[in-house]
C-alpha cells in the first residue's frame, strides 16, 4: 500500500513543486511505483511533468467535485515514468465547490483508496496556501514534507505551518506526522542559510533532512522543457540531490519499519 506523502509549505517560492516532480522522478528511478498528485491550480507540476494541462480531459477538479474514479483521472507522464493526476485553472473552482458538500476535507482521501495498492509512493503537490484543497492533502496523507528556504522568515513560517498541521492531526487525520523538513536553494557561502541551518537542526533534530537541494541553473530551467531535472540533465548537482533524497526516504522508512517489528 502507498506511503501517501503531502508537500506543504504556505509560503510559495521555497520549491514545493520542483521537489514534487524531482521527488516522483527519482522514487520511480528506484523501481517504485509512483503517482504524483498536482492540486495547485497554476498547474506547474503537471506541465513540468511534461504534460499540456491545456490539453488534459480531465484534472483533480473531477477526482475531487465530480468523483470521478481515480483510475479515470490518472495519466502517465511524457517520460512514462510515473503517473499524474493534472492540475490547471479548473482546479481554482474546485475549493469553491467543495464549500457546499458533506465531509468535503477527506474527498481526496476517498477518491485514493480504491488505487491506493498500486503504487508504493503518492505525492501530492500543495497549493502555497493553508485553503481547501491543502486540507484535502493532509487529511489524506500519511506524512508531509516541508520544503524551506533558510532565512529568517520561512522560521516564522514553518512555525504556523508545524501548528497547522498538529490541529488536523487531531480534528481529521491523527496518522499525520512530519516526514521531514527539506532545505532548498540553499547556499553554503551564505552566513544566513547556515545559521538558520543549524537553527532548523537544534530544533527539529532527525527530523531535518541530511540531504540538501542546492541552487542549481538545471533545477530552475528544467520545468521550461517539460522535464525533471534528472531527465533533463541527470548529472546536475540538483538531480543528484534529489536522488539522494529519494534514498535518504527509502532508508528512513525501512529503518522505522524495522524498529516496528522488533516492538511487536
């Protein structure tokens, strides 16, 4: 059964979606079965999957509104690597429409569960905002990854952020916990970047990711031709990170799993 695994940050620009689509390439470069889920409405995780969302027939909007079957809404991506659920402006209307029906906060929840066994890995790409549709998000998955720039106020953010996510683990999904916190476009020549590094780490402990996403010209013009960055070029420094991250993961999840089975 799929680890379903929500990439939630409020504050936008800190590479929730370049994480998304690098993060789905590269599990489903290790042989897992993936289903990237793009739920902002810009849609940028669907076409930096190589996906037209012009051209798509059907988006989250039908899997959430119109409970369409999961298995209706579900495509491969250009690379055929892992499959998508496409996002683009109608989805702006969903959250709107969610407003007026019954048990609207676990739609995405119920619309996963009949494929959920196909895959190993489901990753959902949140809009930068804590609204309907990012609510739909935590309540269906297991864990969230918060990616995060290093400077002072994305510290403000991941606060409200961390508070948010304690609150729907106890109205709606009290499986929910924190995968992990991701640093992104980070800079080691940058004083602040390292002092808000160390910040995270004395806070947040194992928590925080070892791996680091550096910034990286691929990783920025990879999305342009319709690609993640390890197909685009997969000896850049930031596919190789991302690479990295999908192993740390993998390595993390075994180790838990493990450790579950000597408490039993």
């Amino acid at each position: 059964m799929a680890k379903i695994i929500a990439i939630a940050n409020q504050k936008g620009g800190v590479g929730k979606t370049t994480t998304s689509i690098n993060l789905a390439a590269s599990m489903a470069a290790t042989r897992r079965r993936v289903l990237l889920i793009d739920l902002d409405p810009q849609g940028n995780a669907t076409m930096g999957s190589g996906v037209d969302k012009y051209a798509v027939e059907r988006t989250a909007y039908d899997l959430l509104v119109d409970q369409c079957p999961a298995a209706e809404v579900i495509e491969t991506d250009t690379s055929g690597k892992f499959h998508l659920v496409a996002a683009n402006g109608d989805v702006t209307a969903a959250e709107i429409k969610l407003m007026e029906v019954f048990a609207r906060e676990v739609r995405l929840r119920n619309a996963l569960e009949p494929v959920r066994d196909q895959y190993d890995y489901i990753f959902i790409d949140c809009p930068p905002s804590l609204n309907l549709l990012t609510v739909n998000a935590l309540a269906a998955a297991d864990a969230v990854v918060i990616p995060m720039q290093c400077e002072y106020y994305a510290l403000e953010g991941l606060t409200a952020l961390m508070d948010t996510i304690g609150q729907l683990a106890q109205l709606v999904n009290p499986k929910l916990e924190i995968e992990g916190i991701l640093r992104t476009m980070y800079d080691p020549r940058n004083r602040l970047a390292n002092d808000v590094s160390d910040q995270l780490k004395q806070h947040f402990a194992d928590k925080v990711y070892r791996t680091v996403i550096p910034r990286n010209v691929r990783l920025a013009e990879a999305p342009s031709f319709g690609a993640p960055a390890m197909y685009y070029d997969k000896s850049s420094a930031g596919a190789k990170a991302y690479l990295a991250l999908a192993g740390e993961m993998l390595r993390r999840q075994e180790s838990a799993q493990i450790t579950s089975l000597e408490t039993e």
